[in-house]
C-alpha cells in the first residue's frame, strides 16, 4: 500500500459509486466506510451475483412444474444471500488488492486506500457477512449446502486471477454463477444437465459484461501489471463480446429447453423466447459500445441488471402456460 492514504472523494465517497446512492445520503456516518467496502453504493454487483440463482429456481420450477412456500423463501434467501456474499467477497477483494486499488484512479477512493478502515476492520466486517449468509444456505437443502461450502474456492481465488492469467474474467463467472447451481439444487434436491447447462451459459455472460468493465482500467493496468481479458483483446474486444453474446444466447437456450422441454408447446416457446430477447438487450449494448470511453463502458456494465432480468419475465409466464 502507498505510505500515506490517499485524499478520498467528500465525505469518503467512492469515485464510481451510484450517484445519489442510499449509502452516502441516508446511512449512518459510522457505517459507511463498511457499507461502501460491500459495494452497496453500488447495487450492480448484487444483481449479477442473484440473477442466476433466480435463473436456477426458475428454470428448476418450470423442469418439475413444482412450487411451494419453500420456493418463495430460496427466491427471498438467495436475494439476502447475493447481498452479503457480494459484500464479503469485495471486501476480501479490497483487502487483497489494497495495494493494486491505491494506484488506480478509480478505485483509489475505496474505503482501505483512502484510509477509512483497516485491512483488520475490513477482515471482521467480511467475516461478520459471511456468517449471516451461512446462516441463510442452512436453511437450504443438504446438497444445496454442500454446494455453497464450494462456493468458497472460486472467492478466494478470484481476487489473485490478475495475477496469473489474462483470464481472470472466467475465475469471476466460476463465482458469480454459482448460484445457478445452488438454487437450482435448493428446489429439486439433485444437480441436473439443466442447472449445468445454465451455469456455463453465465460463465459467458460474465465474460461479456466483465470485459466490458475492464475496459475502463486498461491503461492503469498495463502500468501495474494487471491482466484482464480487456487488455488481453483491446482492439479486438468487440470481435470476442460478440462472440460471448452468442455463445450466452446458445448456451441458455440449451438449458432453457432441456429444463421446460416436457411442458406444454405454448410454455416451452415463451420460455425459450426469454433468452433470445436477452440476446437482443446484449446486442443493443455492443451498439453503443466504445471500450475508449469509461462512462459508456461503465453504462452499459450496469444496464446487465435489465439484461438478466427480462428472461425472467418470460419464464414467469411460461409457468402459468
């Protein structure tokens, strides 16, 4: 870390967070620097993190045609659950990578290299989360359990990924996709191809709209030594995102029918339309997209909560049909 911290935005707000974001306007001033360390002032990362768990329970009800109570409390738990462990993992992310975070613009302002917490602070706050969310996975069925003690593996080594691989995109889908598996087993008991299926279709999401976010560190990360796939195809980006957008499409769609292929035609050609139309949402993005130009990239980042949710709206259709 740099010797001394350095000067951090008025009243300690982080560089990219949500404009008029809850956090610096509405939370306790003692609470914020903690808050702010899970990303809270910035809400797009517990969406991209819950979006496939709701895709696992989605697809899961339409593959047994089943739904219960139980299944409201796996949508509810999974929604508490995506918060805190987005929150624990960006707080072990900020803490292995204080020293990265002080050297680059846009994440100098965190609450560690700006100086608002400790790394020992930040490491009590991230254990703290983590508890309250194992509490929630107890809740769950046994394999889906076992499946979050998994969970783990890919979270702790992400943050170290830059280090070693041009790839260290990929390592983010391992883990924010996860819960495509877990929900999945919450409601049925059992892994299926389905759930497989749909996991390594976010697995290529995530590439898409990660790279696209790398995009707006590339030059702070050649100085230091950073890899992502950003800097691994720079030019040619747009060439590889929409070669991500295909195989994303492809991928669901695979999953899509294999879990709703025993409903009705009707059911089954709603369900089906929902990747396609998210499809359509990824391909508007590369409309717009300019990797030079970080606002852009950081906008079309964010609009993946709106790509994840419209094939939701499809399945929920499908159900009833």
């Amino acid at each position: 870390m740099a010797d001394t911290p350095t000067t951090p935005e008025p009243d300690g707000q982080v560089s990219d967070a949500v404009t008029g974001n809850w956090v610096d306007h509405l939370a306790p001033a003692f609470s914020r620097p903690y808050l702010r360390l899970s990303r809270a002032d910035r809400p797009i990362g517990t969406w991209l993190l819950l979006l496939p768990c709701w895709f696992g329970l989605a697809l899961a009800m339409l593959w047994d045609g089943q739904a219960s109570l139980h299944d409201a409390w796996i949508f509810l738990g999974c929604g508490a659950g995506a918060f805190l462990m987005r929150g624990a993992g960006c707080t072990w992310n900020d803490i292995t990578d204080r020293e990265f975070d002080a050297k680059v613009e846009r994440t100098r302002s965190r609450p560690i290299p700006s100086g608002q917490v400790s790394a020992k602070q930040a490491a009590a706050w991230m254990i703290l989360q983590a508890l309250i969310a194992f509490a929630i996975l107890l809740t769950f069925h046994t394999n889906a359990i076992l499946l979050g003690f998994l969970s783990l593996l890919p979270v702790v080594v992400y943050p170290f990924a830059k280090r070693f691989t041009w790839w260290p995109q990929v390592f983010l889908g391992i883990a924010f996709n996860w819960g495509a598996l877990l929900a999945w087993t919450a409601h049925t008991g059992t892994l299926n191809w389905p759930a497989v299926v749909l996991y390594v279709a976010g697995i290529s999401w995530t590439l898409f709209y990660d790279t696209i976010y790398a995009h707006q560190d590339t030059e702070d990360d050649a100085l230091i030594g950073v890899k992502s796939t950003a800097r691994l195809f720079a030019e040619n980006s747009p060439k590889w995102l929409q070669g991500f957008l295909i195989l994303t499409v492809a991928l669901f769609a695979v999953a899509v029918y294999l879990a709703a292929s025993d409903r009705s035609p009707l059911s089954l050609v709603v369900a089906l339309a929902g990747p396609w139309a998210m499809g359509w949402h990824m391909q508007w993005q590369m409309r717009r997209l300019d990797t030079d130009n970080p606002t852009i990239c950081m906008h079309l980042f964010r609009s993946n909560r709106d790509t994840g949710l419209i094939p939701l709206l499809f399945f929920a259709v499908a159900w009833f049909l």
